[in-house]
C-alpha cells in the first residue's frame, strides 16, 4: 500500500486528503470545539499520536521568511469539479482528473480543494477570514497544498458559483454542473511562501509540502457567514511551533 492509500484510509472524512464521506464510523469523534477539539487530538487515539508528538506540524504563523527566489509554481490546471461536500468538518470541492502543479520538478495532481475560517495559517501574524486549500498528491503519495487567503472586502464572484451550491448540513452533497475555473481560485501574482508542514487535521501527518500564496483574494461578510454556518462555526487549527523549520520567500 502506497503512502496515498494508506491515508486515504486512515484519514476518511476527517483528514485534509478527505474526498468523501466512506469511514465516517470508523474515525474517533474529533471536532474544533470541547473535549474533541485541537488541544485534545492527539490523545483521542493512537492514530493521532503526530498532532502532540509532531516537530512540524501545519498550521503556522508564515513570518521571519529567508528570501530564496522561489521558482514559479506550475499550475496546469483544467480538470473539472465533481461535487461539493459538507463533510462535517469543512466543505470541499472534488475535483476530476486532468489539473496538476509542478514542484521540485515533480508533478502534483489535485484531488480537491476546500475551506477554512478563520485561516489557519497566518501571514505575519493576520489571520484572514477564510483560507482556501488546494490539496494535491503526486503519483507516490507526496502531499503538496497550495493555500490562498481571503481578506474582508467585496463580494467575491468566483466563490459565489460555489456558495450557490452549498451544502449546509454534514453529509450533504451536491453535483456540481457548472463551477468556477479552477485558475479564477487563484490571485495573478502567485509569489509564496514555502515550508515543511503536516496535515492540519487528524492525523495530523507530516511530510506535506506547504505553498501559502502571498497574495490574498476578496470576500465580505456575508460569504464568510454562510461558510461558518454550514461548518457550524469555525474550523481552523490553531498556529502550531515553528520549531527548527525555515520558511522560504
């Protein structure tokens, strides 16, 4: 079993590689709120030892980077969603076959994207009010997730495609015929930020590259309102320890 499998059936619907709503029952209740929530992860089970033992964990506070001149992520992508889920933990676009970025000279295929609020990365020290991951996996297993932020401002068009199709109770899913091009999910300048990361949801896995675009895109209010609402609230990890990580610019 190669290291995708083998998260794919650890992490089932609650984990950031999470495309569906299969080994619900199987996963120990964990949540963002009470006994379940971050703090608690790593002692709810064995599995997610790494959310308290773990040097590099994701979310973090993106600051002090080093400078490195950053070669430009490769973005191809066409492949068309599927369907929007609201797993209970996040809602979450699957997308089909067919986009892919290059990193490191190695292709990542994106298997879905989905959304976070308030952020859970910072960029020196904000936090935005909602964050956006776009989840890829190459043809080992190797995670690589672009994130994008978006700053209080006006209505943003692209999510509102999504928004119109929101599932507003866990478990619920919806085809999606039409949705925004994946590009418009993107800002033009694609500067970022890179370090080492893990899974920002248990089992809090490490070993994932992480791309956190500088540039944020726009939403208002009432966008982030609806989102909150159909994740019953927020769903963001808090900052965890940079610890010995450089984070690159």
């Amino acid at each position: 079993m190669n290291r995708l499998a083998l998260i794919f059936g650890v992490v089932g619907v609650s984990g950031l590689l999470q495309l569906g709503v299969a080994n619900a029952a199987a996963q120990p209740h964990w949540g963002y709120t009470g006994h379940g929530g971050p703090d608690s992860w790593g002692e709810l089970s064995e599995k997610f030892h790494t959310c308290a033992a773990g040097v590099n964990q994701s979310p973090i506070d993106v600051s002090g980077s080093v400078e490195a001149k950053l070669p430009a992520i490769g973005f191809a992508y066409q492949g068309q969603p599927r369907e929007i889920v609201n797993n209970g933990h996040t809602v979450q676009v699957n997308v089909a076959p067919g986009s892919y970025i290059t990193v490191d000279g190695q292709q990542f295929e994106l298997k879905q994207y989905h959304f976070h609020t308030p952020s859970e990365n910072l960029i020196e020290g904000k936090q935005y009010p909602l964050e956006a991951h776009l989840v890829h996996a190459d043809a080992r297993g190797n995670l690589a997730v672009v994130a994008v932020m978006f700053e209080q401002g006006s209505h943003n068009a692209v999510l509102a495609q999504l928004w119109d199709e929101l599932p507003r109770h866990g478990g619920e899913q919806h085809a999606l015929a039409a949705a925004p091009d994946l590009d418009a999910l993107l800002p033009q300048d694609r500067s970022y930020y890179r370090f080492n990361g893990s899974l920002t949801t248990p089992p809090c896995s490490e070993g994932v590259r992480w791309l956190v675009l500088s540039q944020p895109l726009s939403i208002d209010s009432a966008q982030v309102d609806a989102f909150a609402a159909a994740v019953h609230g927020h769903n963001n990890r808090p900052v965890q320890p940079l610890h010995a990580r450089i984070v690159l610019h």
